[in-house]
C-alpha cells in the first residue's frame, strides 16, 4: 500500500482539477473568499477599494485590503493543510497609482513599497521587494486565514480616478492555488449616513415619521444609490414601495424574524450635497413589537458596493405595489454628517426600540402511567400568549429556560438535545442520563404565538401514586430566573404527573389554571409532539439514554404563518406486557 503525505495528496488533488480545467483564475464581487471547485485553496478580498487622493502634505491615508487564504476542505480535523505555502502579490499594476505595506500601523505613514511583517494577522511572513510582495507560512485551517495586514495609499503624482490591480497568487508543495484579483482606486463618491431623529420608547400601533437624510462628502459623484433598510419583526414601514425589494430572514429560528429592504434610487448625487427622501418614510410598532432594531444604510449602486448589507439565508424578494421610493436635495448639510471619509463604516445608522408591551409565556405539563420496568413518554414545554415576540437577535442569548424537575419514582432515560441534566439544586453533572433536574434553552427568538414542545421518555422505576414534577419557564439567570417581558407568573409552572388518581387533576399548573389532561396545556405552534428516540413513542419500551430532538421555536404554524387550529387529542389507551400505559394528557392547541 502506497502511503500519501498531505502535501502529496493535496498535489495529486490539484493536478487532477488543472487536467480539468477547474483551476482558472477568477475574482470575486464583494469579500466572498474565491473558491475552486475541489480541494485547492483560494483568495478572498474586496473587489475593489478607494483611496484618498494623495495630500498635500503629510504622508498618505491608509485603507486596508484584508487579503485571506480560504481552505475549501469541509474536514475540520482531518482537512487542514500541515505544510508550507507561498503567496505572492504582485503589485506591478498599480505603480504610480498606490503604495503597499505590510503590517503598517498608522493611517498615515509615508509610501514606501517594501515592509516587512513577522507573525502577523495569519502567522505568516510576508516582505514587499520592488512591485513583489511574498508571504511565506505553515499551515492552512479548513475554512478562512488571514494574512498579515495589507495597507495601500495613494502613490505621489497619482491623481483622482487613477486605478490599478493587485493580483494575488499562491502555491502549496508545488500545487497552485485559484488566483484573486482586487482593483484600488484613487477617489470615489463618500456617503455619510446621517442618524435620524426617532423615538425610541413606542407603544403598540403607534406611527411615527422617519426623515433619512445623506450626504457626499467623497471625490466624485455617486451614479446612483441603494438604500438598504433592515428592521426587526415587531416594527414595519407603512408602505412597500414600487422600487424597493423586501426580503425576510428566519436567522434559523424556523419564522422572519427580520426584513430587509433594498431600494435603489438613480440620479447623479453630487459631492458635498445632502439628499432627504422626498417624502418621510411611516415607522410603526406592531402588536407584537417588544424590543426591535432598525438599521439603515446609504451605498452607490452598482456591483462594486462596498459593505451593503448582505441577508445570508432570506428568503427570495419580492417588489413593493405602493409608490416610488424618492431623494430630493436638502438645503444644507446637517452638523451630524460633517465628518467624511472614503471608509464604508459612516454609510450606516441604526437605533433601538423599546416598546410598552409584553408577553406571556405559559408552561404545560403532561401525564403518563405505566407499571414498574416499563418507559413512557410525556411532553412538556411551554406556549407564548402573546400578544409581543421576544428576540435576542444582537446578543444571540436563549430568551427563556425551560426548568424540569423528574417526578419521583422516575428516571430519565431519553431528554432533548437542547436540554442537560443537573443535580437537584441545579449544579453540573457529568452523568446525564437520570438526573434529577434538566435545564433546557430556548433559542434566541420565540415568536408571539408558537412556543416550545420538550419530549422526555422516562422509565417507572417505582410505581408512585401522583407523583409530579415541576415544569417551570423562567429566565436564563438561575439567581435571576424572571421574565422581564412577562408580568403574569401565575402560569409560569405546570406539573408531569406520573400514576395519577383518575379523581385527580394531573398536570394542574401551580397558579391554578389546568395544563395536560385540562385542555390547555400543549404548544400554540401547531407542532405535534416530537418524536421519541425509542421505538413506540409514548409508552414504549427500552431506551437509548440519549438526548431526543425537540421541535424548536416555530414548528409548522410559525414556519406558515397559518392561524389554522389543531383539534384536541383524545385520550389514548395501550396494552403493553401485560400492563396499562395511559396517556391521560389532552393537548388543546389554540391557535
């Protein structure tokens, strides 16, 4: 058997695409990394980057290129490149035009082409000689690696509208990777965002007007513009207008949590002048509006838009039916956009809302029975009420925990994955399977009327007549565990009871109002119960002692939007080796 290095392997990997012709250079609009088609690294980097017209006096203004070497391997343990690499920067094509320098640290350091930058951004060693730069390093991640940092500045003599290439090359043992090329330019349009005058404390229904003003304070004149405006689920604009394309985003919670507009506005926008739509956008706070963003950004259009806002994963766009989107120019520049520069971090403004409103998550229980020796399932969770969403899309954060205590005479056997075990007083345990409490997250957003259904298959150890464990919804922080957005704790708990007494009220919540068998209990999602991971479901025999899927935030009714209710289950019945497993629990889904 004939043993394979991994620089072999990548070499023979390599040949094989160039035999193919899958290793032609290429570039790429925006910063997405350059990929080839099999397993041999590329570039990534903007498609293009302005600069500052050269001073009068002092030195230049720097502007980064962050140039990356991307490692296409899906493998992150076995798919990382050990050996050494070369990348070479050929910047030839923009003599005259700018200056590079590796590693430089001030904005506005004098020109000089050769640098020298050790250890720097991507843990390799770069040096510019003459128009070459050459970076050497060890070793390549699956997925993206920075290079040191690359700056350029506009070469003495350039002058506005002056422009150049930096091609990008690169090999490992002998294999080339896919070529990169990025444009500099001397000048360009510089449009400064101003922020707007909104409030932020709103109430539910209420509309408030929204004055978006710009200006240029760039070179040149933007050839049109793209105003891209990116708000929350509990906040919208009052009108979809002809020349905008509206796009939603679910951020993976299963619902839109967010929607994106991109409204595109030709014209000339001429340098030092300041534009205000024509006629002030409508901003209202829905129903449903809790704590929301809105963020709002100015670009020139055109494929070369640098920093747009980008919506990975929306769902295709669809154009507004109410009026055309307008500018107009303003009399004078507003004091907020004075500053200009050439960088895309001044296009963008965003604010936050904090909304009078509220939501109320409700937990349910369940029951079960069965005899001593055999496993039954039981579903458990909690429903939001409404009438507000709740979403930590900047922080990420779970919005609420779902906190188990198993009933006595129980253990624990199957459980979902977004739930751990812990010990009775909610300290780490090592051992998941049978613990006496699990804690269980939700996901960063949960929408006003769906809610989380948990699966747990439980083995009767001990047959306890009425023997219940608290199901309670609470927050995140154990010595914190309020909801701040939900007054009404009274329907915070619920109970699984196991073995019931048929006089009994299984799964009553701790407030008094009735979960489980009562009616009220089950998710408003529309999701029925998750599935078990042991064969049969509820009621079922043997185990896997291994965590179960539940069925997340927005299950069917959140992933359609659909007000459609399910009808109440009936109660079922089972013979199961010789004993009776009955599942006492109703689930009434309101819709």
């Amino acid at each position: 058997m004939r043993s394979t290095t991994p620089r072999a392997a990548l070499r023979r990997a390599a040949a094989a695409l160039a035999a193919a012709g899958l290793l032609a250079a290429g570039s790429l609009a925006l910063s997405a990394p350059a990929r080839a088609a099999g397993p041999a690294p590329g570039f990534g980097g903007p498609a293009e980057t302005a600069l500052y017209p050269y001073p009068a006096s002092g030195g230049p203004q720097r502007a980064s290129v962050a140039i990356t070497v991307d490692n296409p391997s899906p493998d992150a343990e076995r798919g990382r490149f050990e050996g050494e690499y070369t990348v070479t920067f050929d910047f030839g094509g923009i003599a005259g035009v700018a200056d590079a320098v590796f590693g430089a640290k001030s904005g506005t350091e004098s020109g000089s082409e050769s640098a020298t930058a050790a250890g720097t951004g991507g843990g390799a060693d770069c040096e510019i000689t003459g128009t070459t730069g050459v970076c050497h390093g060890t070793g390549l991640a699956p997925g993206t690696n920075p290079l040191p940092g690359l700056r350029v500045g506009a070469a003495a003599g350039s002058r506005d509208g002056d422009s150049g290439t930096i091609r990008v090359t690169g090999t490992a043992d002998g294999a080339a990777f896919t070529p990169f090329t990025t444009r500099i330019v001397i000048g360009g349009p510089d449009l400064v965002m101003e922020r707007a005058p909104l409030d932020q404390e709103l109430e539910p229904g209420r509309t408030q007007p929204f004055p978006l003003a710009f200006a240029n304070h760039g070179t040149r004149a933007a050839d049109g513009v793209v105003l891209t405006l990116t708000y929350t689920r509990g906040i919208e604009f009052t009108e979809r207008y002809e020349n905008c394309v509206y796009r939603e985003d679910d951020a993976g919670q299963g619902f839109p949590v967010r929607t994106t507009a991109r409204c595109s506005v030709g014209g000339s926008y001429e340098v030092g002048a300041v534009y205000e739509l024509a006629e002030p956008l409508l901003l209202r706070a829905t129903r449903r509006a809790y704590r929301d963003t809105l963020v709002y950004r100015i670009d020139e259009a055109g494929p070369g838009t640098r920093g747009a806002v980008r919506v990975p994963g929306a769902r295709s766009g669809q154009g507004g039916t109410g009026n055309v989107l307008t500018l107009k120019a303003a009399p004078a520049a507003p004091a907020a956009v004075r500053s200009g520069d050439l960088e895309p971090g001044d296009n963008q403004q965003e604010a936050d809302f904090s909304t009078a409103n509220s939501a109320d998550f409700a937990a349910y229980g369940d029951t079960a029975s069965g005899l001593p020796g055999s496993t039954v399932g039981a579903d458990i969770g909690f429903r939001n009420e409404g009438p507000a969403w709740i979403g930590n899309l900047r922080s990420g954060e779970p919005v609420a925990t779902v906190d188990f205590t198993v009933p006595e005479g129980a253990s624990v056997s199957a459980w979902p994955a977004t739930c751990r075990g812990v010990t009775a007083d909610g300290r780490y345990r090592e051992q998941q399977a049978g613990a006496p409490r699990y804690v269980c997250d939700t996901s960063m957003a949960v929408r006003e009327d769906a809610g989380r259904a948990l699966h747990f298959d439980l083995k009767i150890v001990q047959a306890v007549t009425g023997a219940s464990g608290a199901v309670e919804v609470r927050g995140t922080g154990a010595r914190d565990p309020l909801l701040p957005f939900d007054p009404d704790r009274s329907n915070n708990t619920a109970a699984l009871v196991l073995n019931a007494d048929d006089a009994g009220d299984p799964g009553a919540t701790a407030g008094g109002s009735a979960s489980g068998s009562s009616g009220s209990g089950g998710p408003t999602d529309g999701t029925s119960a998750p599935a078990s991971s042991t064969p049969g479901g509820s009621g079922s025999t043997g185990t896997t002692g291994s965590p179960v899927r539940d069925s997340g935030t927005g299950g069917r009714l959140a992933a359609t939007g659909t007000d459609a209710a399910t009808p109440a289950g009936a109660a079922v019945a089972a013979l199961l080796a010789g004993g009776v497993l009955r599942l006492a629990a109703r689930r009434r889904l309101r819709p």
